[in-house]
C-alpha cells in the first residue's frame, strides 16, 4: 500500500542514487509501509523518465571511465570488498530488509543478508578462474589460424526486482553485471526500497567509481520499471518477478532487440514416496510451503503424497504448520511473518475462499490469525493447508505466491511425475525419496530449472539457476551468467 508523502512522517527519506550521490525527484514520493504493523516507516522519491535517463546517461558515461580499464583482478577485489561492506553493516541491512518486508530476523539475518553479501564472493572467485575458448584451426592453404573466444561487457545493465528477498535477488544480478564489466541502473521494489539503498553507499565505500551503480525508485507502469526498461540506451534487461510482468518487459525489450534474463513466477510440487525419510521430507516441505511466509519463488504450493503415507504426512504437515509463530519480526521466537502489502495479502486471501468455495478439505489455517496490536494492523495470513481439490482448480494451476499448499495423494511415480508437469511453469521441485536410482529418474522426468532430492533450497552459487516454460529466460549463477551480461566474440588470426 502506498500513500502520499503528505500521509506519510518525515521519519526516513528513501531518495534516488545517481553517479556517485543522492538525487531527488519532482513526483510526490510514496510512503514506505511496514507490513508486520501497516504503519508507514518513511518515504521514499518516485522516479520519473527525467530521472531514468539522468542514471542511464550517468552508467553509460561510467563504462567509458575508469571502470572500462579495470584488470579481472582489480574488479574481483571491489566485489570482495562490496561483500565485506554489507557484513561490515550488517545489523543495519537486516533491520531494513526486517522493516520493509516484516520478514523474522531470523530470516533475514541467516538467509537475506548473508546470501547478499555472498553473491558477490561467488562472481569475484568466478573473475579469477574465468576462461574462454581458443582453437587451433588448420586452414585451406596448408597454413594454420588460431581462433580465441573473447568476452566484453554487454555495457548498460537494467536490473529490476521483487520484494520478496530484496538484497539477495538484488545483488545476485549486480554481482555478476559488475563482475563482468558492466554498469547497471536498478529499481528495486517499490515494496522494498531500504537495502538497495544501503548497497548503494556500501559501493561508494568500497571505490566503485561513480556511475558503475545506480538506483532510481519507483512502480513498474508509467513509473521508473517501464522508463528504465523502454530506455534505448540500456543494452539488455535482468528481471525478477510474475510472469506476467515480464511478459510486458519483454515487449519493451523487443524495441532495440535487448537481450533479457527472466527469473519469473513458479507453482513447484514437491513429489512425496512412500519410501522418504519422513522426519526430513516434513522438514523440508514445512520450510519449502511456509519459509518467508510462502513469498519465496522456489516454494511448493503443490504437494503430491504416496498413498501409503499420505494420511500420516498430511497429519505431520498440520503439526508443524501450526507450530509457526507469527510475531514480533524482531522477537527471537518468531518464525513466521506478515505477507508483504494490503494488495498481495487481498490476493492470497481471495485464494483461501476460493478453496472453501470450491469445497477443498481445509486441513489448517483458511483465514487471519487474531494478533495484538501493534500487529493487528499488519498484512497476516494463517499457515493453511487443503486437500481434495480437483487437478483444475485455481489454486492448484495459478502462483498464489502465500504460506499455503495443496496435497494430493499418488499411487504410481508416472503418475505424480504427470502431476507436477502439469503446469506453465517450471521453476523447481523437490522429491522425497530413499531410492537413489528412482531420485535421478524423477528429476530427469520434471520439467524445471531446479530439483533437489532430500533437501530444498540448497544452493551451491556456482550451479545453474533458472526456470524452464512460462518460469524464466536464461540462467544465472557461476558462469552461466556470462552469457547474458558479456558479449563474445570470436577472433579468428591467420598465423
Ligand atoms: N524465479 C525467481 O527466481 C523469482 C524470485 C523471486 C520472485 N519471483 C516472482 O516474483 C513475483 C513476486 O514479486 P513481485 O510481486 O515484486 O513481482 P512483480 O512482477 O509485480 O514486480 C517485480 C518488479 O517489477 C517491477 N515492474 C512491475 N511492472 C513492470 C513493468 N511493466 N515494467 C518494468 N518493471 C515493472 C516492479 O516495480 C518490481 O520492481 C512472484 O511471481 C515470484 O514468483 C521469481
Ligand atoms: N535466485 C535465488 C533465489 C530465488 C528465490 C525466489 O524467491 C538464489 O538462491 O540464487
């Protein structure tokens, strides 16, 4: 929710960061919510296309400085110390990334701020051990030639995000755009403007020179997300977000022929045997439905049980669902937070009372759960789990993107394998087996960018990372982010 400066305490200003310093605009800046309470928390500069193309204008004019002429080993060192200025803040980012998203501290201290400043170590290690191609090539006159891959910046990065891991999604594109010689313009949420905010103070701090990153704040249409993204001077658009979003980037893209990396929206199933170790799979399954309040695009809202266990694992999923403790996002026993808007919150439970609607089984949760003040004026949802809806249903076919799922039973693998495919999407999944044989099978049979086997979000920064159908474009992580964010070209000498 977002409401005029007017409405809003002077409390904190959020302004835009251009070419090295703070730049405010003329629009009437938006309020700045916390969602665990619904009182505003500041405000925050809306960027409009003046804005937009001062940063553009200031990154293209960055590439050319001394950016341009830095070594592989001089841009490595700034990006090892980009990681040492977040851990060097890192109470300060966790109380933003905490304050803008009503996350737990728990969460955001383990997973948000530490992978934030991770996400630079990994492509910092990748510019020391990078390498491309060379050939030997024998030619038509007996002769030899010798043919070398060589990788240059794609120039002028748009990097846009979501609001549900704010620094970490933000610097897993700044990371490997900077890396690998670019400079960026981004726009994080208009949810969550806090921590990119402070990366951009933590990159004065650690010698980036002025321009190489900039922030503009602001919306996505008639706001900064679409002048940023129909800007002709930037060269290819990273993106975060729902699907359908980047179906609108796309065809921004188009004009210019701009490459784009998509990270888009998912609806995962987790595959459940009879055969797992139930202690981990119910572990597992608790954190892949309910982590980050369900805001987390790798979640499992589909969750399809062997019969045999099917009973035992609804009952246990029950359990530990209600176990959750909505609270305080800054108390240590608080393990569950509030969903990030009025708006998305509206969303989630419209799906809640089309599944009563619809007849589903309502195992747990379905509503709001009753919070003193002053939580009684955030966005909450309860930990909800159904059964016995039909394979069509809405809530099983669209992203709901809340901390709720839908198990079905199974009683052949072809069957469940059927089931997850059963989607526009494929994002990731998770199987839960003790048969190592029927492990590779299954995540060969699924249609995803990402399966883990026994586990869920583990994550090894060098591996592949990437949705396949309507859930991406492109893959990100170790060196699969060269092929977005450089240019290759092939030099062929007649020797
Ligand atoms: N695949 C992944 O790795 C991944 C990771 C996190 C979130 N997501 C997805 O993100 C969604 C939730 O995040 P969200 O609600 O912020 O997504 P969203 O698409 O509503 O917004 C994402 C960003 O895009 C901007 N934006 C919106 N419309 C735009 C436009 N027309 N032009 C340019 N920019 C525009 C927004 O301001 C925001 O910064 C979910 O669908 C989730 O699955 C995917
Ligand atoms: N991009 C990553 C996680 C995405 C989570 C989505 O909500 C990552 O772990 O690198």
């Amino acid at each position: 929710m977002n409401i005029t400066a007017a409405q809003a305490p002077a409390s904190s200003v959020i302004t835009h960061y251009i070419a090295g310093r703070p730049v405010t605009s003329s629009r009437p800046p938006f309020a700045n919510v916390d969602p665990a309470t619904g009182q505003v928390v500041g405000h925050v500069h809306e960027a409009d296309a003046g804005i937009v193309d001062m940063a553009v204008r200031a990154a293209r004019d960055a590439l050319h400085g001394p950016w341009g002429r830095l070594t592989d080993g001089e841009r490595a060192a700034i990006l090892r110390r980009l990681a040492d200025g977040i851990r060097a803040r890192f109470d300060e980012f966790v109380a933003a990334e905490v304050r803008d998203t009503g996350k737990p501290y728990s969460l955001a201290s383990h997973l948000d701020i530490p992978r934030g400043a991770a996400n630079f170590d990994v492509f910092a290690d990748q510019l020391a051990h990078g390498a491309t191609e060379a050939f030997r090539s024998p030619t038509p006159d007996g002769g030899i030639a010798l043919n070398y891959g060589l990788r240059t910046p794609r120039g002028v990065i748009a990097v846009i995000c979501p609001w549900n891991l704010p620094l970490l999604l933000m610097t897993w594109k700044v990371a490997p755009a900077l890396a690998f010689g670019n400079t960026v313009v981004v726009k994080p949420s208009e949810e969550t403007p806090s921590t990119t905010t402070l990366l951009a103070e933590v990159m004065n701090d650690a010698g980036v020179p002025p321009g190489v990153f900039n922030v503009v704040h602001g919306f996505g249409p008639d706001s900064a997300g679409q002048y940023l993204t129909e800007h002709p001077d930037v060269n290819g658009i990273t993106f975060t977000g729902e699907t359908r979003t980047g179906t609108a980037i796309m065809k921004a893209a188009a004009v210019g022929v701009r490459p784009v990396s998509f990270e888009l929206g998912g609806k995962n199933a987790a595959v459940v045997f009879a055969d797992c170790d139930l202690d981990a799979a119910i572990a597992g399954t608790t954190r892949s439905a309910f982590l980050n309040s369900g805001q987390v695009c790798l979640g499992t809202e589909r969750i399809y049980v062997e019969r045999p266990i099917f009973d035992t694992f609804v009952a246990r999923l029950k359990q530990a669902a209600e176990a959750l403790r909505p609270g305080d996002p800054n108390a240590g026993d608080t393990t569950f937070g509030p969903l990030i808007s009025k708006a998305h919150r509206d969303k989630v439970l419209s799906y809640y009372a089309r599944a009563r609607n619809e007849g589903a089984s309502i195992v747990t949760g379905g509503g709001v759960p009753s919070l003193p003040a002053p939580l009684s004026g955030g966005w909450w949802v309860e930990p909800t789990i159904w059964t016995g809806l039909p394979a069509d249903s809405a809530v099983l076919t669209e992203e709901i993107f809340g901390p709720c799922c839908h198990i079905a039973p199974f009683d052949r693998e072809d069957e469940a394998i059927a089931a997850a495919n059963d989607s526009p999407y494929g994002l990731a999944t998770s199987i839960w087996t003790g048969d190592l044989s029927r492990a590779h099978r299954v995540a060969a049979a699924i249609e995803v960018g990402v399966a883990w086997v026994n586990c869920w979000f583990l994550r090894d920064l060098r591996t592949a990372f990437g949705g396949a159908k309507q859930s991406g474009i492109g893959r990100e992580g170790g060196v699969h982010g060269l092929e977005f964010y450089t240019e290759l070209r092939n030099v062929c000498i007649k020797l």
